[in-house]
C-alpha cells in the first residue's frame, strides 16, 4: 500500500483544526521522511502524482497535507483574515502540531522539508526554527521578500478568479474555495504585507538547502534563490529554463533528479560525517 488518507484533529495557536493528510509509502519505515508544504493556492490534492513520483525515484517516505484553509482541512471562518505573520504561524505553530497528531517524532528523526512558494518559505522558516529536527530543506519558488512582480501577479489572478473558471477550477482542489482563495490573496494585497520579509529569520540556518526557480517565473525573481545562498552556507541553486512558478509541474523530471541527489549527498556525507560543503551552482 503506497498512500493512506486521513484527517487528524490539531490544536494550534489556541485553536483547533481537523487537517488532511497523505501518507506516502509508510511501509518503508526506515526511509527518509520528505514532507511537501504546498503553495497558497495548494492543497493534498493540486500536488496531483508529484510526490509519489519523487518518493518512488528516491526511495523515501511521504507526508503531504493541506494547511487550514485549504483542500480539505478546516476551512478559515468568513470574517477572519490572515495576518502578516501567518507563514510563521504555520511554520512554528501548526506544523510541529501536525507532526504530533501524526505521532512523528522530528527531534528522534528529523524530516526533509519539500516546500513550493509560500509553502517553500514555511519550510525555510520551520528548518530555521526547528534545526535539530530537519535534515534539509528542498525549497521550489519560495519568497524571501515581497516583490512588485509577485504583486502585480497576485492582483491579475484576482481578476481572474472574479471574472474567468478560475474559480470552479480551484473548487476541484478545496471544501470551500473562497476560504482558500481569499486568505492568501487579501493578505499578499494588504499594503502591510509589503513589508513582510524573512532574510533574518532564515540567516545562518545549519540546515542545508536546494533552491529551484523557474526562469519564467511569473510570482518572483532570481534575487530570492540568490539570497537563500547569501545567507545559508552550503546552500545548491537550481535555475530551470522554460519554468514558471511550479517547477516540479513544468520540470517534473529534473527537480526530482535534483531533489533526489541532493538528498543522497547529504545522506553520504551525514554518513562520513563530512560538512555541507560551499554554495552549489547545479544544471
């Protein structure tokens, strides 16, 4: 049996959520555990057969679910909005949770991180965090900072899914769409939330990290990955020609080689004891 479905009860930052989850692969219990943290508008479900695909070519364990708000976790109440912090939130408050209602011991055996744009970030925040309870962290597209491209994007996709199927589109994915849709979007629009920037959060990080960036990214530049290397020793970059904003949708095979070796190096080199090595440039 390679996946299992459930929903668990977490409670986190004072309140209580019922969250999806996927389990991948729980048979090989001696695995790596890879953890997927979708992007704003993601959910269990829009990763489509991605991780399976990546954790059948490495040999790993899976764990994929969708953040209150989305897909088919508890859905955000009508008059609330996210505030500028909310990536932390999920990186420091509901994901440990998450791990505990899973009876997933990090500190025991710490976890590799998969995460794709916002998702890519809370992961980063989360390894920054927790070092000692993640071994690395894969991040796909992820915001260091706010950009006007990643502005001017979000405002077109409003009009989208006010005037297009963009909507009825993003309903296959989420128990109530407009809880998914307008938490992130009303945030990432708040002129507060141009401000938000997490450089310092992530500064130092111990644990190590390959960051992917489509050359045609639409949501964010290359500054953000090149940042990432600036400010976590050994961190890889991966820069994927003909790449928008989901590299393991348009580049499905070579962030899952990428993803793959990466790992395996680090696997070595725990192994033998060996550091992370310099910034890498991979292609």
């Amino acid at each position: 049996m390679s996946a299992s479905d459930t929903r668990v009860g977490i409670r986190a930052g004072g309140r209580e959520y019922r969250i999806e989850t996927r389990l991948l692969f729980a048979e090989r219990t001696d695995a790596p555990l890879l953890v997927f943290l979708h992007e704003g508008l993601g959910s269990v479900s829009m990763w489509r057969d991605f991780p399976q695909r990546l954790c059948r070519a490495g040999g790993l364990r899976g764990l994929v679910y969708s953040r209150p708000g989305h897909g088919r976790s508890t859905a955000r109440p009508d008059h609330e909005k996210w505030p500028v912090t909310f990536m932390h939130h999920q990186a420091q408050d509901v994901l440990p949770a998450v791990f505990d209602a899973l009876g997933i011991d990090t500190a025991e055996q710490p976890v590799w991180l998969f995460g794709h744009s916002d998702g890519g970030s809370i992961a980063l925040l989360h390894a920054a965090h927790f070092p000692q309870c993640v071994h690395g962290v894969i991040a796909l597209a992820p915001h260091l900072f706010v950009e006007d491209l990643s502005v001017g994007s979000i405002a077109k996709v409003r009009e989208a899914y006010r005037h297009t199927d963009l909507r009825d589109r993003l309903a296959r994915h989420h128990r109530d769409v407009d809880s998914a849709f307008w938490g992130w979007n009303d945030i990432w629009l708040d002129p507060a939330f141009r401000h938000w920037n997490i450089e310092r959060d992530i500064a130092g990080s111990g644990c190590p990290v390959l960051a992917v960036q489509g050359l045609d990214d639409e949501y964010g530049t290359l500054a953000q990955i090149e940042r990432i290397a600036d400010l976590v020793p050994g961190t890889a970059l991966l820069r994927l020609p003909a790449c928008a904003h989901s590299p393991h949708r348009d580049q499905p095979q070579a962030v899952i080689e990428a993803t793959t070796g990466f790992i395996d190096r680090y696997r070595v080199a725990r192994e033998s004891k060996t550091g992370p090595g310099a910034r890498q440039e991979l292609t």
